[in-house]
C-alpha cells in the first residue's frame, strides 16, 4: 500500500512539473554499498551552514529533543523529493515526540535550495560538501558511470556538477534517528528510497530510552532503596539509645 501511495505521488509531482521520477538506483547491483552506522552507536556532531547561511549544530538541536537526520541524493531524485513531502507531512507527528528534523544533502546550496519549495519543508537543510558527513555516518557510496549517464541523457542533469566531485559521490537514502545522549536509537538505509520507513513505522523507536537512562534510573531506585535503609539503621539506633 506504501509503494503503490509513493508511487502514485511521484508520478503527480512529475505530471505537476515539481519533481523527476527515477526510480533506479544509483549504485550497480554489484557494488558493496554502506550499511549506516548501527543502532546504540554515538553520532557523529553535524556543524555546518544550512543552504541559506544559517549555522546548524545537531548537538546544539538535541538539547531541545531527539532529532531525524535524513541523507537524500539531491533534488534531482523524484523518489526523495517524495519521501521528504511525506515526512514533512508528518511534522505535527514528529512533534508530538519533541523530534526534530534535519536533512543534508550532497547537491550544491545553489541547486539544492529548491529542496524546501518542493516539499513545502520548513526543515534546516545542510549541504554536505564532498560527503564529508555522510561519510562520517557511513552512508556515502560512489554513483555508477551509468546512473550518471542516464541523467544527463534523459534529464540533462550533470551529477558531477551539482555535487561538485568527480567520480561521483553520492549519498544513500537514510534516516538516522539521534537520541539526545546523542545515542543512535533507529536507522534505515535503502537505495530503494520507496522502502525507506514512514514516521508511523518508527514509532516504537520514538518512545525508546537509552541505556544510559536505563542505568541512570535503575542506579537512582538502588540509591533511593539505600537511603531508605540508612535512614531506618539510624532511627533504629536513635531509639536503642533512648532505651
């Protein structure tokens, strides 16, 4: 139901002029692509300018709650324009979570400003410079020549341009979500970007607590259990001493 839906409105962003629809992946079938940095592990900071100058510190935005890094190709990429209208969909959904989201791209800020309009986001929007930051996160993989060919023969579009690296460095399709302990609580990477999860599905991860809390609280019950017993032993000899 999520494919045929995702489908349907690549095809009417296409047919309204918004978006391309591409729905073959960027790397050939036989090269290794990067799995994203696992669960539990610490994320790497992001400091950069967004596409429009304003500074952007994921450490400064999880002070304020969790937050939803996505990596998309570029603008170019109907499927990722397409998940990035769903998502930003869902922000009230996000919200409710105290969630955040954050999105970086490897597409040059002069390209990759229409991002926002596309989607209709509101969301900061960072240029990653030569996948310096996907690489970190380990989601960066090299574009196959014949990707690279197909869009500049159907669509006119110089990938090697818009990124500004030659051999191509791409993202792949990924959403990493950071706990503020800045603990890594849920990824998903696909090159199939219609396969990537929708908010509802990473709902469960929303309400995760990291194991830090977990210590943090189980440590405070013991200590609270050992007060306790404290404050009994010393009443207990207060009273032997009255006797």
């Amino acid at each position: 139901m999520k494919k045929l839906f995702f489908l349907f409105l690549s095809v009417f962003l296409a047919a309204t002029g918004i978006c391309q629809t591409d729905l073959t992946p960027a790397a050939s079938d036989e090269e290794m692509l990067p799995e994203g940095l696992p669960t539990g592990e610490i994320a790497p900071n992001i400091m950069a300018r967004d596409v429009f100058g304003e500074n952007v510190s994921l450490s400064s935005m999880l002070r304020n709650g969790p937050v939803l890094v996505v990596f998309i190709e570029g603008s170019w990429s109907g499927p990722c324009m397409t998940y990035l209208s769903m998502l930003n969909d869902s922000l009230a959904t996000l919200q409710q979570y105290d969630t955040q989201l954050l999105v970086l791209t490897t597409e040059k800020s002069d390209y990759s400003k229409k991002i926002p309009m596309k989607t209709g986001g509101t969301y900061p929007l960072v240029f990653d410079e030569g996948g310096r930051m996907a690489s970190q996160f380990n989601v960066q993989y090299t574009a196959s020549e014949e990707y690279c060919k197909r869009m500049k023969a159907t669509g006119g579009i110089d990938i090697a341009e818009r990124t500004g690296t030659d051999p191509v460095h791409l993202v792949l399709p990924s959403v990493v979500l950071i706990h503020p302990s800045k603990k890594i609580i849920y990824s998903a990477s696909n090159q199939h970007v219609d396969e990537l999860p929708m908010v509802y599905e990473m709902a469960a991860a929303f309400n995760h607590k990291s194991s830090d809390e977990d210590d943090k609280g189980k440590d405070d019950q013991e200590q609270e259990k050992n007060d306790k017993g404290d404050k009994k032993e010393k009443e207990k000899k207060k009273k032997e001493r009255r006797d």
